[in-house]
C-alpha cells in the first residue's frame, strides 16, 4: 500500500466578470420517446432494455469540431496509427526528449487540450494527442472504456515512454484503466486529472436521470458494464486503482462547481491516492478551466518541476 503523502492545495477563481455555471441539462425531444421505450421495456425485459441503455451510453451523440482554425492547430504534425482495424488521427508539437500525453474526454478531441501546448512546449517538451475511437477525425462509431483505453496503449506504445499525462474527464477514467490494466509495466513521472469522475455512479446516474430507468434495468446495466470491462466496476473504478499505477506525483484540478462531474470525485481521488496534490478552480465549469492561464501555467509548473 502506497504511502498517503499530501501536497498542497491551491484555489484559482475566475477572474470577475467571466463567472459561469454549467448550464441545465437539456435533453432532445426524441428523448421522452426513449424514456416510454424504456419505461415499458423496463418492466418486461430489464436485460434488453439495459442493452439499448448501454448502445447510447457508448455512442458519442457528436463529434467535436473546430469552426475555426487557430495557431497552435496549425502547427501539429498530423499522423495516423491503427488501433485494431480502425485509424486514428494524432498529432505533435515540439522537438523535446519528453513526451507529455493529452488525453480528451467525451465527445471532445485531441485538440481540445491545445491550450497547454505553448507553455509545455517553451519548457522544452514534445507534446502527442490524439482523437479517439468515434471521436474528432478519427475512425468508429461506438466506443466504451476498455475500448478507448486500448487506443491510449496504442499511442503509447507508437510514441514511446511518456513523462506525464494530462486527461480531461472520460479520458481520465481511461487512462487510469490503461495504466492499471493494460500497461502496469508502465510508469509515468506526473499525472494531471481534470474534472475526471472517481467512480462510475456518476455515470450510472446520469442515464438513469436521462432515460427515467427503473432498477431492474439500472441492474442490468452494471452487469453489461461489467462484462464490457472485464472486471467488476469496483476493479474499473479510478478512485480504486492507485496502488496498480506507477504514477510518482498527481495533480487533480476540478472546479468547485462543476455541473458535469461533482467536485465530490476530486475530494475522493485526493483523499484516496498517495502523492497528490489538489488544483481546485471556482467558476470555470468542466470545460473553461482548461483554457484559464493560470491553469494552464500551474499544470505545467507540475509537470516541469523535478522529482
């Protein structure tokens, strides 16, 4: 068990004027014939009924895009690897002997992190990303945990040993499944989560909310996710995984009052994983903190100070 080492905490608030909440969910109007489906389904045929749940949680309902072109797009090396039968989009930035790795979340892609590539890049480092399975330019239509984390092995194994790790939501979750289960040789200097769920209730929950699923169904569909993960959920949560992850240090950043992932989970992983530190950011949501300077300026102090 690793030792429970503590680093610091830090607050960053927005700056005044650009506060913002996540704004309410809202749901397509498609979405109150799937809850009759489910709702009637639910009460004859949990099984099915959480298969269906289980095809729209791993279908991304869009894929990001860029309507404008910027600079730091401009100057990525764009190439392509294969993951299975599919291809994959990446691209790279910098000529440094270390690597950091971005890592996107749901419905986002690898440029969405484009933020922190100037300043990792002024320090010296070779910046990798990459669109995932069904994400931004990439290939597939369908992807889920295990699936996505075999593409974040694929890229590591294609650009080599990594110095750090910065994963935004879903990617999170992903990676930490990578590290832990498909590449526990692996070790990575520093680890930077970003309003990254600690456990899959979360997501559970949403669907339930979304598709007004009873517990039978809700049953079910833990069990689907099981099989598709291949461990139980416990096994595949990151809030369980620290101790099967050579990771040396890790900064958790969430925002105090994030709409789409509680700030709860980044109390969790900082409680729960040895050598952490905690980023915690007010009124910049899930998304708007990875643009915020003074995010991006901390995250790579993390990642450039020495062991």
């Amino acid at each position: 068990m690793p030792t429970m080492q503590k680093g610091k905490i830090e607050v960053i608030r927005a700056p005044l004027g650009e506060e913002i909440l996540e704004p309410e969910r809202h749901y397509p109007p498609l979405i109150y014939l799937a809850r009759l489906y489910f709702r009637l389904a639910g009460m004859c045929c949990a099984r099915r009924a959480a298969q269906r749940a289980y095809r729209l949680l791993s279908t991304p309902m869009h894929r990001a895009r860029h309507r404008h072109s910027d600079e730091i797009i401009e100057q990525a090396r764009i190439f392509e690897f294969m993951y299975g039968k599919q291809i994959l989009k990446g691209y790279e930035w910098g000529q440094g002997s270390q690597t950091v790795l971005l890592v996107h979340g749901w419905e986002s892609r690898g440029t969405g992190l484009r933020n922190f590539v100037p300043e990792l890049t002024n320090k010296g480092f070779r910046v990798v990303a990459f669109d995932g399975p069904a994400h931004g330019e990439s290939g597939g239509r369908r992807t889920n945990l295990v699936h996505f984390a075999g593409a974040i092995r694929a890229i590591l194994r294609r650009i080599g040993p990594v110095h750090a790790i910065i994963a935004h939501s879903f990617g999170g979750v992903a990676t930490g499944y990578t590290l832990a289960w498909l590449l526990p040789e692996w070790t990575v200097s520093r680890l930077v989560l970003i309003g990254v769920p600690a456990q899959h209730h979360a997501m559970i929950d949403e669907m339930r909310q979304m598709l007004h699923l009873n517990d039978r169904v809700i049953q079910a569909l833990a069990q689907l996710l099981e099989q598709k993960f291949q461990r139980s959920l416990h096994q595949a949560e990151l809030i369980n995984l620290a101790d099967r992850i050579g990771v040396a240090r890790t900064l958790i950043v969430h925002d105090r009052y994030d709409g789409i992932v509680p700030f709860d989970s980044a109390k969790a992983l900082y409680d729960t994983w040895p050598h952490t530190e905690l980023l915690i950011t007010e009124y910049l949501g899930h998304f708007k903190l990875m643009k915020n300077p003074e995010v991006v300026q901390r995250v790579t102090q993390f990642i450039a100070q020495a062991d």
